[in-house]
C-alpha cells in the first residue's frame, strides 16, 4: 500500500487524538436502517485499526433519527463481544432523557450538543440559543456526578445556512458556557464546511485569549467546501491535538441540508502521515473497513484516500 513522504513541519505537536464519529454522525443520515450487526462490527473494526475514542451511537428519540433507534441493543451486544471495554465508548445524550439511557448501561462517556447560533438551536434542539444551556445543565451536573465524562460539541461556529457568517465572539462565548457547565472538553463544528484557514487560526487564537486551554479544544470539520485538511493544519499550527473525523467521509447533519460529509479519516490520517504526526490508527485496516462498509451502504466511499488505496 502506498504510504505518504514524511515531510516534517516544525513546530507542529508531536502527537494527535483521532475522535472517530463514523458509527454516529456518519451513520446518523443513511436513510436504509443498518442493521446492528454491521454497526457493532463497524465500531469493533475501528476500535482494532487502534481508534482510541470511537462514539458509537446517540441516546436521540427515535422519532428525531430513526437510524439511531437500536442504541441499546448496539451498545449491549458490543459489551457482550468487548466486554467492560463497551462501557468506554462515548455516547451522545441530548437531554435527560438520553443521559437516563446511557446511565441504565453503565456507560462512562456521553457528550451533549449546542449550537453557536439561534436558529440552529431552535432547529436542532427545539430550545434557544440560551435556553440550550439550562437543558444541559442538569445533565452535565449529573453526569459529572455519576463519574462521567463529558465532552461538548458547539455546532454552526464558522457559519450557519440561515444566519450566514458567525462572529467569532458569539461562538467564543458559546462555547465558553458549555466549558463552564463542567464539560472537559470542547468540539468546535465547522458544521457546513464553510471554514477557512485563517478562521480557523482566528477562532482558535479567540478562545485561547479568553482563557481556554488549548488542550482542552478539539476540531470537527466538515469537506463541504475541499477545506478540512487545510482546516486540520491551521489547527496543528495553532496546537490543537484532537480532531474529529468519520470513516469513509461519511456523514452529515440531518437539520442542515448543507451540512455534508464530515472529514473522512483516512484523508486525516494520511495528511499527518506526511507531517510526520503521530495519531496510533493502522491505514490500511481503516481502509479495508470503509470499503466493507461502502459494500454495506451500496456506494463507494467519498473519502479520496479509501478511493485510491482500494483499488492499490
């Protein structure tokens, strides 16, 4: 299998996190229900490629994402064939109600999901962009009291399909509520793809500057526009060490029609290849599970690195 030139920059951190989100937000807009077999294979399969965070599913009503409907009976059979390791993997919780689910099962990880603007907030989350914060309080509250960790995902920060551009502050501001709710760690959503380089570079430096650890901020990009990967290094070059990114490319939002494939990690992980940027993922294990899964969906793959390496 072709591998990349390793090219270091300096200056760039020595390792990354790959948070993996395929078996969720890649799977939550398929409109054919997989089965949860092939999910609970899918998510065994990234967990064996050395994924080391692989949120498998989100405690959602049924009504809102029907693909999602069997989180329990997937996080059971995956605690059935990976034991107390199934506990680990990171669930989403959108309210009480979903933390109750996730607590019934043991789980040990959940994340909850805001937004930076107020029409996505009421879409998405039929609350307001401050009322948001009062729905997730007592869940984090809760959760932080259970053991939990939790981590926060604040959607629409570079740009909303209804509001258009957002203004930095607004999602500073955002997100800094989620962080002091008790969140330990922040996913900044470039929801729509519509993020640059330099906005990235911006935000970034923004949060810093009003106090919030680097460390403690991780990147969800979207390859709407072909700007992830240049997204994910002016990320590097600013010091941020987590990124979220889904198998295959696959995903999307389902409030958001503009809100396309998630960056695929197979791309992600070639680039820091090239970087010579640690991350601990085996590509070619990555590559053979995107296409079994493409076999699956019935579609190739949108990732470009699983449509070259594929046919190697």
């Amino acid at each position: 299998m072709s591998l990349p030139m390793t090219v270091p920059e300096p200056g760039l951190p020595e390792r990354v996190t790959i948070y993996e989100v395929g078996a969720r937000d890649g799977l939550q807009n398929e409109a054919a229900i997989i089965p949860v077999e092939v999910k609970a294979e899918l998510v065994r399969r990234l967990l064996a490629a050395g994924l080391p965070a692989v949120e498998a599913t989100s405690f959602v009503h049924p009504r809102w994402v029907p693909q999602l409907a069997d989180a329990e009976q997937l996080m059971t059979a995956l605690h059935d064939q990976i034991g107390d390791a199934g506990r680990d993997l990171p669930v989403l919780v959108p309210n009480e109600r979903g933390l109750d689910r996730a607590l019934a099962l043991g789980l040990r990880h959940v994340a909850i999901f805001g937004s930076a603007t107020e029409t996505f907030a009421q879409k998405n989350l039929n609350r307001g962009l401050d009322e948001q914060y009062a729905m997730f309080e007592p869940v984090v509250a809760r959760a932080r009291d259970a053991g939990l960790d939790v981590r926060a995902y604040v959607s629409m920060c570079f740009g909303d399909p209804w509001e258009g551009p957002v203004p930095i502050d607004q999602v500073v501001a955002a997100g800094r509520r989620l962080l002091d709710l008790g969140a330990g760690q922040l996913s900044i959503g470039d929801t729509i793809g519509v993020g640059t380089a330099g906005h990235v570079t911006a935000l970034v430096g923004a949060f810093v500057e009003a106090g919030v650890p680097v460390e403690r901020l991780a990147l969800h990009f979207h390859d709407t526009y072909g700007q992830a990967l240049s997204n994910v290094q002016a990320g590097l070059r600013a010091g941020v060490t987590t990124y979220d990114a889904s198998a295959g490319g696959l995903g999307g939002c389902p409030y958001a029609k503009s809100a396309t494939g998630n960056l695929a990690t197979e791309d992600l992980v070639w680039l820091l290849d090239g970087l010579g940027v640690e991350h601990g993922v085996d590509l070619a294990a990555l590559v053979q599970t995107s296409t079994w899964l493409a076999g699956h969906l019935g579609r190739p793959s949108p990732s470009a690195v699983v449509r070259a390496l594929a046919g190697q």
